[in-house]
C-alpha cells in the first residue's frame, strides 16, 4: 500500500509546484507595469529646474559704498534674479569713492557703482572701466547732492553762499555739481570758493563747530545735518544731466564674460521692477544695510529708479570739460563712445 501511495504523491508534489512557479512568473510580468511609472516619473521631471545650480554661477563682486543702489541688488539676491540669470552678485563695503575704485583697477572688483568722472580718471591712458547700466539721476523728490549752510552760519538761502568758503571733497563729483549748481543760479567764478575737506565726518565736524558755514554733502546726510538745524540751501534735483550714475565694470572682465554681464543687468533691471513697485515695502532693506542715518529713518521716504539707461554723451562732455579746466583730467582724447556698453540693456 505505502508503495502505490507514493507515487501519486510525487505528482501531488509536481503539480503544486508548477503552480507556484505559474504563480511567480505571472507576478514577474505583472508588477514591473505598475511599479515602472511611480519609479520613473520624478528622474523625467528634475532637469526641469530653472535655476542653476551654484556651481554653475559666475561671480561677480560689487565694490560698493553704502549707497541706496544697494536697496535692488539686495532685493534681486534675495529673490534669486541674478541666480536665474547665471550669476551670483557679492557686495564688497568699501568706505570711500578711491577705495571703491582701487579695488576694480587691481582686480579685487568687478563692477562698482560710478559716474562719468569715475571712467574719465580710470581711462586716461587706456579703457580699463564701462558703462554697462544707468542706475540713477538726481529728481527733485529725490536729489544727489546738496548745500548746506551751518545752523549758526546766519545764511538763509543759496544767494548767502556768495563769496563764502564751501567745504568739499575738491577734484570729485561733489565739486563739480556743487559748481554747476552755483553758475546756474548766476554764480561767477568769483564768487564761488571751496575749501578742500575730503572726509565727510570732517565737514559735518567742522560744519557743527561754526568752523566753516556751508558744505556739500550727499542727499542722505544733507537731510540728517537739516534735522539738526543746518538750512538746506541748494541741490542737484533740478539738474538730472549733472549726476548720471551707474553700474560701470572693467573692460576686461566684460569683454571675456559677456553672459555673466547680461546676466548681472537682467536681474538688476527686474531687481528695480520689483523694488519700484512698493518701495516703501524694502525700506527694511535700507535700514539692515545702514543705507539711510539713522536720525532721518522714520521720515526718509524710500526712492524710486529710473527704467533701463544709459548716462548720456552731453552729461559727459560737461564733465569731461570741466575735468580738463581743472587739470583733474588731461587725456583730451577720450571717446564718449569708449566709455559705454549699450548692448547689454534689455
């Protein structure tokens, strides 16, 4: 009996393990299916990423006062604008004009903010920096410099300063739009008189002291000496051909990185956009960047900047002039056309 059993149980056994192995291949064929989609779904959608990654950025280092042009390249780091473009922005603070632009002639800076003087010093043997963007022009909200006569001076108005010595950082920007404004309100070169005083804490000591009765000094700090009783007696606001500034970078880097360039000004320019459309809302920015005194903060109304330029040739050619007579400048050959890079705005 045990003899007949056993092979039935073999086949017993044979079947029940073609099932099994029926079983397991149907499920081998079958999951696949059902599994590939949920596996293969995220590899198709990561190269759809639209910022690069920071490998991929090119640097570019601002050499920068505390300037309010800062307000919009914080803001576009911030919301990522220059990664989008290709590029990463670093801000390097500098405490002077000649220290900003002493960084950019060694190499240690790319770009930095400046004016037409800035490139007319730089360029005079050859083209070292350019203009790649305008960023800024003296309105009569928000005017660029100012002159501003002691609370003690016993001047009232601009007619005041006539004859007088007026503290400034002679051979700079602050001389020349101090001078234009002044023969624009019928000024002759006999009355008009500086004092050479480079430092700004300097002049708003001696200013405070009586020592001297008028000074120039940026919008920012003008408003400040103002809350402290010094009188306000003239600024660039009416002029906005007298101080064209901008975004100025060295020939050089422009020439080998042109993207990086195109990227830097693409998100400069969406940087404004945003910024412009509540710049009350990035005052924030201003404040944590040390952009405004702190005695004119809660008063100081925040400005807005103007669309995509580039400084003019006429604003140039007057500085330029007035460079030459002051024997600041004594290059006679520099081209405006040299000084500019209007390819790269938008």
């Amino acid at each position: 009996m045990n003899n007949r059993k056993f092979p039935q149980l073999l086949l017993y056994m044979l079947i029940l393990m073609m099932v099994i192995l029926s079983a397991c291949a149907q499920s081998a064929e079958t999951e696949p299916p059902t599994e590939g989609p949920e596996v293969e779904e995220p590899a198709a959608e990561e190269p759809i990423a639209e910022e690069p990654s920071t490998g991929e950025l090119k640097k570019i280092r601002l050499s920068s006062l505390a300037i309010m042009e800062l307000a919009p390249v914080v803001l576009a780091q911030q919301e990522g604008l220059f990664a989008k473009h290709g590029v990463e922005v670093e801000i390097i603070p500098v405490s002077s004009g000649q220290e900003k632009d002493q960084l950019m002639a060694v190499g240690e800076a790319e770009c930095g903010i400046g004016e037409h003087l800035t490139l007319l010093l730089s360029n005079q043997e050859t083209t070292l920096l350019q203009f790649v963007i305008g960023t800024n022009r003296p309105n009569e909200t928000h005017p660029v410099f100012t002159i501003i006569a002691g609370a003690n001076s016993g001047i009232e108005n601009l007619e005041g300063v006539k004859g007088i010595e007026i503290a400034t950082s002679e051979g700079t920007v602050n001389e020349f739009v101090a001078t234009r404004i002044l023969q624009r309100n019928g000024f002759s070169d006999e009355d008009i008189k500086f004092l050479g005083v480079p430092r700004i804490p300097d002049r708003i000591a001696l200013l405070n002291s009586g020592e001297i009765k008028a000074a120039t000094f940026p919008t920012n700090l003008g408003l400040m000496a103002a809350q402290e009783g010094a009188i306000i007696v003239a600024d660039d606001g009416k002029y906005p051909e007298l101080m064209e500034g901008g975004w100025v970078c060295r020939k050089d880097f422009i020439d080998e990185n042109p993207e990086a360039i195109q990227g830097f000004v693409n998100g400069w320019v969406e940087g404004v956009e945003m910024y412009n459309e509540d710049p009350q809302n990035y005052k924030s920015i201003a404040v944590e960047n040390n952009l405004i005194p702190k005695p004119i903060v809660e008063s100081y109304i925040m400005p807005t900047f103007p669309g995509p330029f580039i400084p003019s040739e006429v604003s140039f050619q007057d500085m330029y002039q007035w460079a030459l007579e002051k024997g600041i400048v004594t290059n006679e050959n520099i081209a405006y056309e040299d000084t500019i890079r209007p390819e790269f705005l938008p």
